[in-house]
C-alpha cells in the first residue's frame, strides 16, 4: 500500500555555510555599489630624464677656439715663409695666420714663419727663402711647407722634415708673381692652392695648452712687452682691453697687414734661444731644442718661465717658475726667437694711488 507523499518542511534556521555565503555576497555588491560614485583614479606616468649632456664643439687646434663647422680638423698645417723687410710691407695674409713665429736671420733682420689651419688665407707673401731654424719650427705640425729657394744646407735640411715643400719651381698656380712690385719681394702665394698640395697630419696637432672659456690666465698684469731685436727690428706688443690683443708695433707705429687691419695676436709668446753660428750671421740656427728663458703673455697677464722641449718631433712645453704648465687664451698667438743677448722688458702697469 502506498502511503501519501508527506511535504517537507524547511527549518527555520539556516545553516552556518549558508549565512556566511550571504553575508559574503552583500558586502560585495554594497562595496561594487560604492565604487560607482568614485571617478577612476588617473594613473601617474612614469617621469622622463630631460637631462641632456652638452658636448662642446670641437677646437682649431693651433687656435684652440670652437671650430663648430670642424674644417681645421679636415686640413693640415701650412706654414708659409713670409719677408719682413721695409720693401716687403705691408704683407698679405698675417692678419689670418694662427700662429706666426718670428726669427733672427742674416744681418740681424728678422722673418716671418705664418702658420695656417684654421683659416684659408687668398694670399699671402712675399714668399722668402728657406732657413735653418725652420725645419725645427715645424716638425711638430707637418702639413705643407711654403717658400723660394735658400742655401744649400737649408734646402737639405727642410727635404728631411715631415712636410710637404713647396717651392716656385713646384707650387704651379699656387705661386705667382705681382707685376705691380719689384723682385725678389714679389712673390705670393694663393692660400687654396698651397693647401691643395696635402700634407700630414690632418688635422695637425696642437702647440700650446688653451684655458677653458672664460676662464682668465694666470701670472701678473702686465701692459706692454718690447722684444729688443737688433738693426732697427724691436717691436713692442701693448695690450689693448678693448679688443683684448695685443697689439704690435715698431717704433711706435702700428704693424698692418697689406688688408689694413692692425696685427694685434691674442697671445704673444716670448721664447729667448741661442743661435748656432752666431745671431745674425748667414747659416745661423735657433737652437730649439733643449729649454731657455721663456714670457708668456695672454689676457693682459704676464708669465716669466721657460720652454722646455726635449725632442724636436714635439711642441716646447710652457712652464712657469714652479715647473707647472701655462696656458693661453684660445685665439691667435706669435711666437718671438730672440737670441739668448736681446734684451725683453715687460712694462708692468703703474699701482694706482
């Protein structure tokens, strides 16, 4: 017999499990709920560096001023032989030299070695013979070597440094003759065309140490320095704050180039040497290795040192009386070879009250 289905009954009370779930479920949508009424938060992106390093342009390394374009560092040094006799002034080109370097020849007159790099010079001249002490001048720097002719020992003797020569007989076009001037102070060279012929290294090495920018040069104030060459040749280089340079003369006339343009160097380095043969004779030669008295002026100061330089593949080093090395102001400079018996007096300005 089949009895009658009972309906079952729910108890009253639930069961722990059961409650715990419920009580899960409503915080859960009363915390959903909530959430609604709050904006999202922005998320935070990460920060960028905009910290940039600066390089400095690279520098003319006979200048050592910015060269931003790096033409000096596509080209060797050129270093022309320029006269410096009254028929020869006013000469082309020194206005736009680097470094111009100033010897004792025979007789006692002096001569110009221009040196060029930075700058490419339309002319320059008059272009003058070859002399012992050059070869020594420019066997740190290499690149081409620009003259006319010159004695037997001291064609030989440019034939062995590293340079390229040039004379007349091989310059081509990069030489002529100016009609308008009387032989032998005629000669010229083309700037261009002397570079044209090559030369190593490229780019030449530095002579000098320069300053960083703006930073002023060491030693005393000084306004005026006179080199006492012989036979009518001493020259005085008197600072100008203006245009600070120093600006050269003779006998109290400004020193011009040929373009008008007063030649007034950045730096003037005084490097007292000793000429084999005897100063002012014919075949005479600047002792330039080894070291002697030395004056460096730059930035309207004065160091009284010495230059060193034990091998003649190097630039002399600058030093002062403690043996530490002197660095010049970024710019031009020229470099004065008298004998160890010429005098060199440094005028130093007079204290104020």
């Amino acid at each position: 017999m089949t009895r009658p289905a009972v309906p079952l009954r729910r108890s009253g009370r639930r069961s722990p499990l059961a409650l715990g779930v419920a009580t899960a479920l409503v915080l859960a949508l009363v915390a959903a709920g909530c959430g609604d009424d709050k904006k999202p938060t922005a998320r935070k992106r990460p920060v960028r560096s905009t910290t940039t390093s600066t390089v400095p342009p690279p520098a003319a390394p006979l200048t050592g001023r910015p060269d931003p374009g790096g033409r000096s560092l596509r080209r060797p040094a050129l270093s022309v032989k320029v006269e410096n006799t009254p028929a020869a002034r006013p000469q082309a080109g020194l206005d736009e030299a680097d470094v111009v370097w100033e010897e004792v020849v025979e007789g006692g007159i002096t001569r110009f070695l221009a040196m060029y790099n930075s700058r490419v010079p339309e002319v320059v001249g008059p272009i003058r013979s070859v002399r012992l002490t050059d070869p020594g001048i420019v066997w740190p720097v290499g690149g081409i070597f620009a003259f006319s002719g010159g004695a037997r020992p001291a064609t030989q003797a440019i034939d062995q440094a590293p340079v390229v020569v040039v004379d007349e007989s091989r310059a081509g076009p990069a030489m002529f003759r100016d009609g308008s001037k009387r032989a032998p102070h005629n000669l010229f060279g083309r700037g261009a065309g002397l570079f044209a012929k090559g030369g190593e290294p490229v780019p030449p090495p530095a002579l000098f140490g320069y300053l960083p920018r703006g930073r002023n040069p060491a030693g005393e104030t000084a306004s005026a320095v006179r080199i006492g060459f012989a036979g009518g040749y001493a020259v005085t280089y008197t600072w100008d704050r203006g245009s600070r340079s120093w600006i050269r003369s003779m006998d109290g006339v400004p020193f011009k180039a040929a373009s008008g343009a007063t030649i007034a160097p950045t730096n003037v380095v005084v490097l007292s040497v000793r000429y084999a043969g005897g100063v002012g004779r014919q075949g005479a030669e600047a002792q330039l290795v080894g070291e002697g008295p030395a004056w460096v002026l730059s930035g309207g100061k004065v160091v009284v040192g010495r230059w060193v330089r034990p091998d003649r593949a190097k630039p002399a080093r600058l030093v002062d009386a403690a043996g530490a090395p002197v660095r010049l102001v970024p710019g031009t400079t020229w470099v004065a070879l008298p004998d160890v018996s010429y005098p060199v007096d440094v005028t130093r300005p007079t204290p104020e009250g």
